[in-house]
DNA sequence: CAGATCACCTGCTTGC
DNA sequence: TGCAAGCAGGTGATCT
C-alpha cells in the first residue's frame, strides 16, 4: 500500500489529534511487526506524551517526550485513530483519550522506538520533493542501474515505490530499463519534474487505494483514478493510443507504454 | 557495485 | 465448486 503520498496522507490524518496525547499502555502482537521484546517496547511506551508526528520517506516518525516511534507500514499496515481493533491488529496504543491501532495482515511493516534517529535514517536518501533537480542529477550519474531500479532504491531517494515509480517514468516519457547514469539532462529535469507533480497529485487526492489503504481515519484515498500507467497493463496509452505493458524490472511489475517510453 | 533470487506473511484472483 | 498457483503498495539477506 503505503509510497510516499499514503504515508504523508496517514501522517496529515493524525497530526490534528496526535500531538499532546499521553500514551497509557500499549501491547504488541506481532514477532515480525515488532521484533525482539514486545514487553521491552511496550515499556519503553507507557506513559510517554506524543510530541509531533512528521514523515521520512515511507517511515512516519512519532516524537515523544523521550525517544521516538517510528511506523513503517510495509505493504499492507494501517494506523487508525479510535477504530476497533478486527483481525490483523499487531499493535494497539491506549492513549488518554482513545486508541490507535495497528493493523498489518502480512506484517511487513515494523513498529520500533528508536533513541538516535539519525542512525535509523542515516542511508535514506533525500526527500524527492525536497531535493534540486541539481543535486538529482549529480545523484543519477554515480549509479550504473536501470532508472526503476533505482527510484525505488530507498538510499536514492526516500519514499518512491512501485506505483509511484511507473506513473513518474511514464509522464517522463522515459523507459524503465533506461541506464540511469545514461540520461541525458533534459530526460533528468524531466524525471525530476514528474516526481514532484505526480507526488504532490497524489498527496492532494489522499494517496493511492488499490485495495486496502486508508488513512488514520479510514478513509480511501483517490489517486488510482488517475493512474496512466499502473495497472492499466493491455489497456490504451492516454497518449499514443498503444496498448500499455508490464515487463519485470528489479523483480517488480513494471508498467510502461512501449510507444511514448524512450531508452 | 549491480542485480538476481529468495524470504518474510496473508489474502485475493486466476486458471485448470 | 475446489484447489493450486500466482500475484500484491516493501525491504533485507545472500549469492553471483
């Protein structure tokens, strides 16, 4: 589920409750979620206040007033706010007032307390919707990958997935199998400038809901209607009219319209 | 370093 | 209808 746009989404649907509550109690579920010792972490928890909730490329980063919660929601997790736990629940937070709720059905997704965040995040790259189209390119040229490869390449940019990634390539016009030190400059700029449209598109339609992603409160997000190339494999290109196709690069399914899609 | 392969886990879809 | 295989928004370990 969760790319950059859904976790920003989560993250903007709890920053008007969060902040200033008092987390009572907590338990954990989960030996994958939560690896190591539930109790520890469930420790560590009780008692402390919520400070701040921001995000770091797909993390969301819960400040409290000791430490830190960091929430990764790996393919399937969902954080909601005052929700009854169902199945799936590997972590519950009884705040002050209300509960917030963790729920993972593949566990893939990690909930730990971290003293020293800039460990964590030291070999995350930066924010794609921060970082110059300077420094971009400077980071393009160093790396003999393919452009999809590395886009999802955590330690290139922070918080570009599988979604996300094609829909970029595609309103480029650049081949996913393209040599990323190989671009030309303007094929850059042009990358670059699609990260930051089809991003900030889709932060402003509450993400992409393919199948279970909502945000804190349980709501769909809309941007999967706007979709040109990402799912939509055998159907006609929004451009050329050509039939869009779904090739394997970096072990992912990869979406591209043969015809617009230059090397 | 690039990148392929596998693994983690559940649930939904597809094909026989 | 039933069952097995295949696939899914992510990441990390291991091997070539």
């Amino acid at each position: 589920m969760p790319e950059l746009p859904e976790v920003e989404t989560v993250v903007r649907s709890l920053v008007p409750h969060l902040p200033g509550r008092k987390i009572l109690s907590a338990e954990f579920g989960s030996k994958h979620v939560t690896p190591g010792n539930r109790g520890a972490l469930a420790g560590k928890l009780a008692g402390r206040t919520i400070r701040a909730v921001t995000r770091r490329g797909k993390h969301i980063v819960i400040g409290l007033d000791e430490g830190t919660l960091v929430v990764h929601l790996g393919m399937t997790g969902q954080l909601l706010l005052d929700a009854t736990p169902k199945n799936h629940a590997y972590g519950i937070f009884h705040l002050d007032t209300g509960m917030l709720v963790y729920r993972d059905p593949r566990q893939f997704g990690s909930i730990a307390w971290h003293a020293d965040l800039a460990k964590l995040f030291a070999k995350l790259g930066p924010e794609p919707l921060s970082v110059t189209v300077e420094e971009f390119a400077a980071r393009l040229k160093k790396h003999k990958m393919r452009i999809k490869a590395l886009l999802l390449n955590q330690s290139f940019v922070a918080g570009v997935g599988n979604i996300y990634a094609d829909e970029i390539l595609y309103a480029a016009k650049v081949h996913p199998l393209a040599m990323a030190s190989k671009l030309s400059k303007p094929r850059v700029a042009l990358i670059h400038q699609a990260m930051r449209e089809i991003l900030t598109m889709a932060i402003e339609h509450g993400g992409s809901s393919i199948s279970d992603y909502v945000d804190a409160a349980g709501e769909r997000g809309w941007f999967q209607i706007l979709h040109n190339a990402y799912g939509r494999e055998g159907e006609p290109c929004l451009r050329c009219g050509g039939a869009i196709k779904k090739i394997l690069v970096a072990q992912r399914g990869t979406h591209f319209c043969p015809g617009c899609q230059k090397r």
